[in-house]
C-alpha cells in the first residue's frame, strides 16, 4: 500500500495510531478543526477559512453571515428553487434536486455565473476609489457581446449585476444593500450603495441581487471564482426546503400554472 501524502494546503490529516484509515487530528490551514475550532467557531469563519485559506475578521464574519441570509431562499420563483421545487414534486432524489437547483442557478442571468462577471469588473477597476465611477461605467458597457470564441458560456445579454426585467429596485435588494454596507470591512458596498443611482440610470436597469452579493464578496477578499462557488452554496438551503415541501405533495398542488398538456397522462382512458 503506497504511504505517499495527499497533496493539498487545505487539509492536513493525522491517522489513528492502529487505524490508518481513521483520523485522529484534522487541521484546516494549520488549524485544529475538532479540537479548538469545534464548538467556538461559527460556521462562516469555517466556510472563509476554507475558501481563502486564513480566518475572517470580525468584521468579515458578521459580513458573510449577514449575507448568507440574504441568500440563503431567493424562494419559488426564482428558477434554481424552481427546478429543485419540480424536482421534489416529481419524487427525484435528494441529490438530484440539488443538482438541478444548481445548474439552473450557475447562469449569467441572475445565477453565480452573473456574480463572477461582477466581481471580474471590481477586479478590473483597480482599487483607487477616485476612479471607479468612470471605469465602472466603461466596464458595464463593454460587460454586454460576444464572449470568446472559445469560450463555454453564452453571449453576455445584459450588464451584470442589473435586472434584464426590473423597472425600479427591489425593495429586498435596498433592504439587503444597506444593511450589508453598514457591515462591510471594504469600501465597495459604500460606494455602490452612494452610487447606485447614477449606475442604474447609465444602464437603464435597477441594481439586482446578484450585483449586491458580486460587491460583498469582494469586499471579503474572495475571487470571482471563489465567490462564484460561495454563491451557488449560499442558495442551496431555500431550493432544499422548498423541494423537500413539493416531495410531499401531489403533482397537481404544484403551486405554478399547469401546462395544458394534450395527451395528460393522468386523463388518459385506458381501454
């Protein structure tokens, strides 16, 4: 049996004494995770340290906490919930109705994909705040074409960060833009939140949640595709109640509109 280590900076494991298989010390980043940080650390200076490999500040734990809130149900109409939701009513498997939720929610249209075009632009304006306004607004119309021909994801439709469908901002978006900048460590939340108006009136489009949650990762330190990932977890625990609710339902209790399907297999008279 080969001895030779698991390459990874993340995790460090120490096996039992007679059980190589068993672990007997695990530490993440150099911390011992069931012997001090089990039962004192909260569950987003976990997820942090994981993602960015030292724990948050204060400041950016209230941060992520408050945000996973925010998050955590973008409830039943939003596509990802809705894809877990017919899943459940469908009697798929655990697995499969999270799966669903998170390929339908990993899109550039109000998914996690959207949140990492977002960050991309807050990487690419640089830090010096006196230049954002104008880079920012450069950036979210250039953000709008063609990706690269080599490129997986489709044409880019819409500024990131904005709603495609909105007329005025959500009331839930303002509502989670000013209570997560009061919060924030950075100062991009701040600054979106001072000039949201004027982005809003350049794209024609009401800021979105995903623009609010893109901003927030940032201010935490996270890479867009280390935010990109954080998002699609952070929305999970609204698609898996609201699938877990439709599993125990009949088909017909679905609460969107049926389809008026012309040969109903429930309707069908069999001869």
């Amino acid at each position: 049996m080969s001895t030779a280590p698991i390459r990874t900076r993340i995790w460090q494991e120490e096996p039992e004494p007679d059980n190589a298989f068993a672990t007997r010390r695990a530490r993440c980043h150099g911390f011992d995770v069931y012997g001090e940080m089990l039962g004192h650390a909260r569950w987003a200076e976990m997820v942090y340290l994981l993602l960015c490999g030292q724990p948050p500040s204060p400041a950016q734990t209230d941060l992520l906490d408050a945000l996973a809130v925010a998050l955590a149900n973008p409830g039943p109409r939003d596509p990802s919930v809705h894809a877990a939701m017919a899943g459940g009513i469908g009697g798929s498997l655990a697995a499969a109705n999270l799966m669903a939720a998170l390929a339908v929610g990993a899109g550039q249209c109000g998914g996690s994909r959207e949140v990492f075009l977002v960050q991309g632009i807050w990487q690419s304006v640089g830090d010096a705040a006196s230049d954002w306004l104008p880079r920012w607004l450069m950036a979210l119309t250039s953000a709008v074409g063609p990706t690269q021909p080599d490129d997986v994801w489709p044409d880019v439709e819409h500024p990131p960060g904005f709603d495609p469908h909105g007329i005025r901002t959500a009331t839930t978006v303002l509502q989670t833009l000013d209570c997560l900048s009061a919060l924030s460590p950075g100062p991009r939340l701040p600054w979106l939140q001072r000039h949201r108006g004027t982005l809003e009136q350049h794209t024609g489009l009401p800021l979105s949640m995903m623009g609010v949650a893109a901003t927030a990762l940032a201010d935490l330190g996270m890479t867009p595709a280390q935010g990109e990932m954080l998002h699609l977890l952070m929305r999970l625990p609204g698609a898996a109640a609201h699938a877990l609710e439709q599993s125990e339902r009949h088909y017909r209790e679905f609460p969107f509109p049926p389809l008026d399907l012309q040969d109903d297999p429930d309707t069908r008279i069999c001869s």
